[in-house]
C-alpha cells in the first residue's frame, strides 16, 4: 500500500529446467524499471512481489542475486508482506533492466533501522540515511510529561547514528561522575562532560534540538473534531514489521479516547521509512469510530519562526522551517513537512500547527507521508524543501512501473 511503491506485473519469458532456464537468452529473468514522468528520480524503490517471482521461477526460493546493467550486484530487502524492494535512479522517461540470477547476495549494511529504547522511558526511534526519528511510549506518559507528536532527529551522515547517541546519553558511569562532580560544586567539569554525551549537542552527526511537548511535533495526525485536535498520547503497544537494510515499518497502537459519541475509539499508525527518502510513509486507522470525521495532519509552529510556513491545498503539501529549540546556538534549520496522498479538504493554520485537514471514513485507512530535511545535509532553503515536496506529491501520482520478464 505504498503510493509511490513500484506498481509490478510477472510475466512468463522463458521455462525452467532445475537451476537453469532455457528458451531464454538472457540467462534468466530480468526486471525492467521505467520512469514514467519528465523529472529525474534518484534512490527510490522499486518492488516486485516474491511470492509470484517464486511461484514462476522455483529456483528463486533457494536465493537470488539482482544486477544492473553494469553487472553490479544491487542490493535489496524482502519485506514481511512477502515484497522485495531496491533502489533505482532513472533520468526523465528512462528505463532500466536488471537480471536476477540464482545465488546468495552480499550482506547489506542496514540504512533504514530502529527499536524501543525501554531504557530511555520507551521512546521508539527508527532513522535512514536522510535522518532520525522518536515516537514516544507509556513510561513516558506514566511520568506526566505531554508529549503527543514526532521528534525528528537531524543527521549528516549516511550511517546509522541513533544507536550511538543513545549510548551516550545514558552513560550511566558518566551521568554518575556528573552527579558527583555538581554536588562538590565543580559545575564546568560536570557541564563539560554532560555536553560531551549529550544528544542535544552535535558531535558530529547532528543531534536532537527539535521541540515537541503537547503539539502534533514534526507532522502526526490527529482526529479533527469541530475544528479542534483530539490527541491520542504516547502510543500504547508497538510492532516492529521490517527492520531493514532498506525499509524500517513499525506499527503504533495507541490508547482508547472519546469522539462524540464513541467512547473507545482506537488509533493505529503504520510508519515506514526508506533509505534514501526524507519523507516517512504513514497508514493510520481510527477503529470503533462510528461516523466520518476529518484527519489533521500537522507541525508545530514554534515562537522562534512563527511566520515560517508554508501550504498549497491544490499541490497537497504543508511545509515549515523550523528555527530549532535554540536559534542561537548554529543548529541550523530543519525543514518539515508532509505530502497527502488525496486531495485534501482544507490547508491552514490553526492552533498554533500549519495543518492539512482530509476526509476520513470508518473502516478506511488514510494515507500520508511526513517528514524531514536539515539545513546542514543538503537542503539550502524552504523552496528547495518546496520543490521536493512538490516533487515527491507527483511520484505518488506516477508510480515506477515494474515487470517482470
């Protein structure tokens, strides 16, 4: 359910005998991947489904290794609803082939990836090579603390980082050594050393200066309900569906809350995050919801930049720079935004989030993709983020076309 997921057909190009094929002169099968739009699409994923390549070509069960044209192995992920993805980059109205082959493919080093954190009050975090993200869980809730929506934290690097700044930032032998030191009044060695380990500092690969609290943070949905949000809280159990090297999915459940007249109505999200991509793609459902409502997915609009949205109904995309929790402190710009699926009902700014507000029925699923981008790993300016939201909202409307031969 993917909206610019690679829209796939199998076709039967040649017969199997064991291992091998014959009436078949390329070797084997081949995907053939088109671009069918006039701009140039770079590390997005094609998909093909393994159950049909399987059913056609036997020997693929015992593995299978993709090439490109060049001959060079492409790496690729199947996914647990029995999927295969991997990267492509086409120019304006290109097409690619790629053979696939009986074998054993390389190791992939993981780009999209994540877990619970229940050491850090079970914050979810997943990321790719674009940037990181946080959902917050029931012991962050337990604690009083509000904090409903996305944080994003920002990266210039390719590599997985979040891992890394986790286990520093509960270093409990240095968050001991800092106690000590603040209670014998040695506040600069204390304060050094709790920048040194410090999420919220950047070390070299970004950090967390992002704001969330009670607001919808870096693009969540929410039931609107007489022009008003209806927030559910840190989700209350969680799936992890793929954990990578290519695709992260996670699914949320979230705790039970009053809509008009349905008492228990209960949300669930299905996030999914690709390598390569800024945007994450979002599936949620509203179950025990007896009646349509409207869906708001929004982002918070800090003091620090409060004119610094922006929206386009017609081109389905809200957008916003964010100015960081400490403007002052070279933490750059991170740019935030989400792209709809379907034509929204209404784009706007209302209590205090730009907001893109759409239809939802009981028993549908609404789909949309958020995100975001840093003014330090490559995005200069607002219409550079723009643009690639106007861009990502026309992929979902010309999917890569995919076959299978």
């Amino acid at each position: 359910m993917r909206g610019w997921r690679a829209i796939y057909t199998i076709g039967v190009a040649c017969l199997l005998s064991g291992f091998g094929l014959t009436g078949c002169a390329s070797g084997g099968p081949t995907v053939s991947v088109s671009n069918p739009t006039d701009m140039d699409r770079t590390g997005e994923m094609a998909e093909f489904s393994y159950p049909e390549l399987v059913n056609k070509y036997a020997w693929a069960a015992e593995g299978f290794v993709i090439r490109d044209e060049s001959g060079a192995e492409v790496p690729y992920q199947r996914l647990s609803d029995g999927q295969v993805i991997f990267p492509v980059s086409l120019k304006a109205r290109q097409q690619a082939v790629y053979k696939l082959e009986a074998g054993q493919p390389a190791p992939v080093q993981p780009v999209a990836c994540g877990r619970q954190y229940p050491e850090r009050l079970d914050d979810i975090a997943w990321e790719n090579d674009k940037s990181g993200y946080r959902a917050y869980g029931p012991a962050l809730q337990r604690t009083g603390e509000r904090a409903y929506g996305y944080d994003i934290m920002v990266k210039n690097v390719g590599q997985p980082v979040l891992e890394q700044r986790y286990a520093l930032e509960l270093d409990t032998a240095a968050r001991r050594q800092i106690a000590l030191w603040r209670k014998a009044g040695e506040k600069m060695r204390a304060d050094s050393l709790a920048r040194a380990i410090s999420y919220h500092v950047d070390h070299g690969n970004g950090m967390d200066c992002y704001a969330v609290g009670p607001t919808l943070g870096g693009g969540t949905a929410a039931l609107w309900i007489d022009s008003a949000l209806v927030y559910p809280y840190c989700y209350k159990d969680y799936e992890i569906i793929d954990n990578g090297p290519l695709r992260f999915t996670l699914q949320l459940t979230f705790p039970p809350v009053a809509v008009k007249g349905d008492t228990a109505v209960v949300e669930k999200r299905i996030i999914s995050l690709d390598a390569g991509s800024s945007l994450n793609q979002t599936w949620v459902t509203y179950e025990h919801l007896s009646q349509p409502a409207e869906v708001a997915a929004g982002i918070v609009i800090h003091p620090q930049n409060p004119e610094g949205y922006r929206y386009d109904k017609d081109k389905r995309f809200i957008a916003y720079a964010d100015s960081t929790d400490n403007a002052q402190a070279g933490n750059g710009v991170i740019y935030v935004g989400a792209v709809f699926k379907e034509p929204l009902s209404d784009a706007c700014v209302d209590e205090g989030h730009v907001l893109g507000i759409s239809p939802y029925q009981p028993g549908t699923a609404f789909c949309y993709y958020w995100g975001s981008g840093w003014s330090k790993a490559g995005i200069s300016s607002m219409e550079a983020w723009c643009d690639y939201l106007n861009q990502y909202a026309q992929r979902l409307e010309h999917p890569l076309l995919v076959e299978i031969k």
